[in-house]
C-alpha cells in the first residue's frame, strides 16, 4: 500500500509527532481503513452499485467522524 501519503503528523498545537510507536500505529490503521474501503467498493460494484456514489458516501462518513477528545 505505498499509495497512502506519510504525512509529517502534528499535535493541535503544530507540534510534529515523532514518536515512532505512535507513528507506526498510526500507518497501520491507514493500511487498514484503505483496505476495508477497498473490499467495500469491489463488493458494491460486484452489486450493481455505482462507484462514484459510493465514494461519495465513504466521503461523508469521514466528514462525520466525531473527536470523541475535543473538549480535553
């Protein structure tokens, strides 16, 4: 999966997220999610679905997401 970007991570405050555990846990999870996603996609093509919509819809799931730590 070299197509996901490796972004420089940074906290609220602009500092850089060094940390190579948590920079290691954070790729994971990209891999992961892009995985999912891409399984998703071929199972509603193979549907019938249309794949423009259905990335639209992935769209507004992520526009969604909740910071459940906003307010700490």
């Amino acid at each position: 999966m070299d197509d996901i970007p490796e972004p420089i991570w940074r906290s609220p405050e602009g500092e850089v997220v060094s940390c190579v555990e948590k920079l290691k846990v954070l790729r994971e999870n990209l891999v992961e999610i892009r995985q999912l996603c891409q399984d998703a996609l071929e199972d509603a093509v193979l549907m019938g679905c249309d794949d423009a919509q259905f990335r639209a819809v992935l769209a507004e799931i992520v526009n969604t997401l909740e910071n459940p730590y906003k307010d700490r």
